[in-house]
C-alpha cells in the first residue's frame, strides 16, 4: 500500500487559526492524523502569576477572544472562592446573560464556519450578518464588540438598565425570526451529504477520549456544567440537548438547538432579574486552592487557581474544551475519512486553538 | 481540596485504575512547583462530583505516565513535560515550545521573560 | 502604470496570518469580509494563498515557533507587498507583553507599513488600515515611496479620540461610534 503524507496547515485557508495536522493518506483515505500545535503559545499561565489579580481579568479575557465571557466568569469565580465572597445575584444574572448572548454569537460564528468550509458562501454570509446583531446588542450593554471587561471580582463591573434589557429582548426576537428563517439549512441535502456519517464518535470513545461540550452531547452524552446551577443558571428551567447522532451532522444539531436554548435563557434572566447591588468589595486575602469551572460554548472550561495569601496569585491553570477535545478529533480523523472531509471534521468541534494553547 | 487522596509514584496507577473501573473522566492534570519538591493533581470527574489525585515528587524523579489508561492524558502529560522539565516516563517534550523557546518556563526559577528580548 | 499596475491597486488581495493572537483580531478580520462591513465593495478579496497576495495582515505577537512560518509567508509573497500589523498584539505583542514565548509585535520579524491599534481594532479600522496601505502601496509600485517623517503609520482609532461626556453612559446611550456604522435595513 502507498502512503503519502500531507500536511494540512499551520496556514490553512480554512481554519482562522494556525493548526497542523500531518495525515498519512492511502490513496484519498486518512489513516492517520498527528495534530501539531504550539504555534500559538505564548505563556498565559506564567503571566497570571505576574500581574495583579485585578489585572488578570483582562488577560483572562483575552485567551480566547471568541469566549471573552465565559474565562472571566470561571477566573473571577475562582478567585472569589479563594476570597470567600460571592457576587450579589443581580451580578449573577448579567453575567449569566452575557455568557449565553457569548454562546449565541460563537455558535453563529460556527456555523458559518461551517457552510464556509463546506463552499456553502451565501450560508456563511447570511450567518454573520446575523451575529453582527448580536454584537450590536453586547456593545451596547459593554461598550465593545469582541472584549466585554463585565466581570469583576465580586460581580460585574457595569449594571443594565431597563432601556437596556428592553432593547436585548428585541435582538432575541430578531436572532429567533433570523435564525428560523435559515433553518432549513438543516434539511439541505448537500449539508446532509457532507456532514452526516462523516466524524464518527461513537458514545464509549467520547468516554473513552473525554469529550466535552457539545461534541460530547452529539455523541448521547448528558454532559451540561450549567444543570450544576451556578450563577443564576440554577434558578432558570433548561434542560441539556442531547442527540445521539455521534457525526458532524449531530454536532450541528446541538449547536443549532442550543442557540434557541440560549434565546430562552435569556428572556428568562430579563424576566427574573433581580434589583440591588451589582459588587460586593472584599480585600479578603487569597488564600487556598479552588477549581472553577463554567460551561463555555466549546465545553467545560477548567479554571485552578492556587493564593498563598500574598498580593499575587502563585499558580492559575486553565483546561480549555478544545484541548479536551483535540483526541476525540483525532480519533474522529483517523477512521479513514476522505481528506476532502478533514476541514469539516475538525471544525465539527469547533477547534479554538487560541485558548487551546494559552 | 475535597476528595483528595495522596499518592505516590507506585499508587498512581492503582488509584487511577480505579477511577477507570468508577467509570471517571479525566478532565486534566495541574502541575505545581512548591520549591523544594514538585506535584501533580489529577482531576477527576463523573459529573456531579470531582476527585483528585495529588501525586508528590522530587526534581528529577520520574513519575509514571496515565496515558495506558486514560488515552486523552497524551497532550495532557507532554504539556507538563514541555512546561516544567519534569520527568514522566515515555514522554517527550515539544508539544508547545519551539527550539528557541525558553526551556521549562513555567518553574518559579526560570526567569521571567528571556533577555533576549 | 500599466493593467496590471492598475488592478492591483484596485482590488488587492489580502493574506491574513494569525501569529499568536486571542481570536478576536482574527474575528474582525473575518466579519470586515461578511455583509455588514463588506470589504468586496472594495475589491478587496481574502485569499489563503500567500502567492497570489499583496496585502499580509498579521495579527497576535511573534512567538518562537510561528516566526518561521510568518518570515516564510512573507518571502513567498510577489513584491511590490505591504504589511499591516492588526491590533495592540501585532504591533508591539500588547498584553501578552511579558509572556515568555512571544517575542514582540510583528516587526521584530517583517517589515511592517501600517500599524492598527486596539485591542480589537474596529473593522473600520483595519478596512481604514488597508486603504492606507493601498496608498503606500501605490508610491511602491511607482518607486516614489518615502518614509513620512511623521514616523510610522499608524491608523487613528477611538483610542485617541474625546470621550464622551459621562452622563451619555449613564442613561446608556449606544457608543458614540455606532453612528459611524452601516445602518443594517433588515433591524
Ligand atoms: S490585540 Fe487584543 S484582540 Fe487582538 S489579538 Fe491581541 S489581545 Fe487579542
């Protein structure tokens, strides 16, 4: 049997990011895929344990900055339970509003990658005209489009006025009219073709390889961080998608179900919003180990943060999804799929090698 | 932490077996450097609860790797490996850091940033 | 200036590079080419093939193993060619600045034309930055280019600009910048 190598990346006009992998192929079919990476590492974690802690938000936030919310939630709720203070619940909410309206643009984005990766032009476009709504609407709670700074230690740092949760509530109509418009995508015989049967993960190997996020919940398994209940998720009614599929088709499913869970999510936070204080100060020192983990858009998201009680954190650790997620794309890869479906594999776990290689 | 269990080099991949038969995910593993000695937490998780496994070693002592148990454990330990110049049996560095890269950056004797720069 | 000449200026291709940067340069980068900012209107085209480029934007700082790739990227590309580094990262490596593994802003390895600041920049802002380079680009075809003694170039973003006064937050008014933006007819 002849085999060739082909090196797929680290610039590749498909993936935004830089990411290698060598496939060794007979004939069309991969047999075996070795991921490369560390063309974006930069050394977050050592940075953490140098900047003040106050500092830290923002450079949490900008390990990835498709997922600016979810990291600074984890960071700050971490070092909250290093302090032994919470935030007070109104914080809770914003916060618990701009982690979903976070999970809504980043999973708009995916799908256009997606249509993008496939030569699907007009899906891709019309997608991202729809996320650009959502980025109106965070701009106009946070200030700026991709980096939000809501999070500070002991809650947020801007509080939401009325007009403010009014004018969100419009946007969801509009995403939810937008994206029902465009739902028929998941019908389309050509998405069928490419995506369905196409990056097996079976449920044991998802398991077995420790999956997390939606690639978890396509492959059957109930895997929500968010039924934990922190912030305010434990006051609002959800239940985890979950479909059985166990391909990229399955993996579209959740993402596209998950975006009208997130809809719903939020028009529960403005209805149940609480009034009150939106920070609770504390100079607490920061002292003991804590584990924070919050349910990002690719999956749970590890946070473990060490104080030795001194002005400086001494260690903080970060596990991101994708990093879960890089062996069960591996395993997806090396079934023998065509090399034409390698972008749409990797990208059915929608890879964020950024935060991957921190 | 909660549910922590203190291991060493010969239990480690006892105790990790029976987070396997526990039908535990491996979620990932910290690296600490305490000064004198160094530590590795394993952290477990089946979805309600996690579990960890705090494994003490000298510089320079080799540790046994996980990876025949837990496949996803591969990237986990070479991270380590690249990132603080520890020992673990069957892996190599170079999953994260170039060659010119500073070597093992993240221990607290390491300067911070290269003067090179 | 013969056809060739000419059309470059008029639709010149972009090769974006992303060093070691967060993603949200990157996002900008990708949403300046989707309907709402529209570079095409431009005749601006992304293209994934470093040969047939004349623009690299670069984004996120230089680090040990990327430089390589990005040195590669550029000897690759046809003269005449520009390069734009794309936000705090690409210009000078930002708030990964103390980081062990980055080395700096994207001129520690390529010669960079115009620089982008923010943190991210505006798509206005990198669609301002490639129409700046175009200008350059321009006196480089015609070898009239000199070095404006102003030093580099550098695209002015809000970051300069007069805050807004207070009160405008308070009763939270949308940023003073929306204005600026394509109005969208489907809202
Ligand atoms: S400039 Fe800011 S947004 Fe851009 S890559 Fe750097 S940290 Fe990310």
């Amino acid at each position: 049997m002849v085999k060739s190598t082909i090196t797929f990346g680290p610039q590749h006009p498909v993936f935004p990011e830089p990411i290698q992998f060598i496939l060794k192929v007979v004939d069309e079919k991969v047999v075996l895929a070795e991921p490369q990476i560390g063309y974006v590492h930069r050394g977050i974690e050592k940075a953490f344990e140098l900047n003040d802690p106050k500092d830290n938000i923002f450079l949490a936030e900008r390990i990835c900055g498709i997922c600016p919310a979810p990291h600074t939630t984890a960071y700050v709720r971490g070092v909250e339970s290093l302090m032994g203070i919470e935030a007070p619940p109104r914080a809770k909410y914003i916060r618990t509003i701009m982690n979903e309206l976070n999970r809504i643009h980043s999973h708009i984005l995916w799908a256009g990658l997606l249509g993008d990766a496939i030569g699907f032009e007009s899906y891709f476009m019309q997608t991202w005209n729809y996320r650009e709504k959502v980025l109106d609407a965070i701009e106009k709670i946070s200030g700026h489009r991709v980096t939000y700074a809501m999070n500070a230690i002991g809650g947020v740092r801007r509080d939401m006025t009325n007009e403010q949760l009014r004018g969100l509530e419009k946007t969801m109509d509009y995403v939810e009219s937008s994206l029902e418009n465009i739902e028929d995508v998941m019908k389309d015989y050509t998405i069928k073709k490419r995506t369905q049967g196409i990056g097996i993960l079976t449920e044991e190997e998802a398991r077995r390889d420790g999956a997390v996020g939606p690639t978890a919940r396509a492959s059957g398994i109930s895997q929500d961080l968010r039924t934990s209940g922190y912030d305010a998720y434990g006051d609002l009614k959800f239940e985890p998608v979950v479909v059985n599929n166990c391909d990229s088709y399955g993996r579209f499913a959740v993402r596209w179900q998950e975006l009208k869970q997130s809809i719903d999510l939020i028009r529960q936070c403005i209805v149940k919003m609480p009034s009150g204080e939106i920070l609770t100060k504390s100079n607490n020192p920061m002292n003991g180990e804590a584990i924070s983990r919050v349910e990002a858009p690719r999956g749970e998201l590890f946070y473990y943060i060490k104080g030795n009680g001194s002005k400086k954190l001494e260690r903080v650790k970060v596990r991101t999804p994708t990093f879960a997620n890089i062996i069960p794309t591996v395993t997806m890869l090396s079934k023998g799929c065509q090399v034409a479906d390698v972008s749409v594999i990797v990208l059915s776990m929608d890879p964020c090698i950024s935060c991957t290689e921190r | 932490m909660q549910n922590e269990i203190q291991v060493n080099s010969a239990t480690l991949i006892g105790e990790t077996l029976k987070m396997l038969e526990a039908k535990m995910r491996f979620a990932t593993a910290t690296c600490l450097d305490i000064g004198d000695h160094f530590e590795i937490i394993y952290h477990f998780d089946n979805g309600n609860e996690m579990k960890h496994l705090r494994l003490s070693f000298k510089d320079g002592e080799e540790v046994p790797s996980i990876r025949a148990l837990y496949a996803c454990a591969r990237f986990i330990e070479s991270e380590i490996v690249d990132l603080f110049g520890v020992k673990i049996s069957g892996v190599s560095a170079g999953l994260l850091l170039g060659s010119d890269s500073p070597v093992a950056p993240m221990r607290k004797s390491a300067p911070a940033k290269s003067e090179v720069n | 200036m013969g056809i060739v000449e000419k059309s470059r200026l008029k639709s010149p291709w972009i090769l974006h590079y992303d060093c070691s940067s967060c993603n949200g340069c990157d996002i900008e980068i990708l949403a300046c080419l989707t309907p709402y900012y529209d570079i095409e209107r431009f005749g601006i085209l992304s293209k994934g093939n470093p040969k047939h480029s004349d623009v690299l934007l670069v984004t996120g700082g230089v680090n040990h193993r990327n430089k390589t790739v990005l040195k590669n990227l550029y000897d690759q590309m046809p003269a005449p060619k520009v390069v734009i580094a794309i936000g705090a990262c690409g210009s000078t490596g930002g708030i990964f600045h103390n980081c062990y593994n980055i080395l700096g802003g994207a001129d520690k390895i390529v010669p960079v034309d115009v620089y982008v600041p923010g943190c991210p920049p505006r798509p206005e802002a990198i669609i301002d930055g490639v129409v700046k380079a175009l200008d350059k680009l321009k006196h480089l075809q015609n070898g009239t280019w000199k070095e404006p003694e102003t030093g580099p170039i550098v695209v002015e973003t809000a970051v300069g600009a007069k805050p807004a006064p207070a009160a405008k937050y308070a009763n939270a008014a949308p940023a003073p910048t929306l204005n600026s933006q394509p109005t969208n007819k489907e809202a």
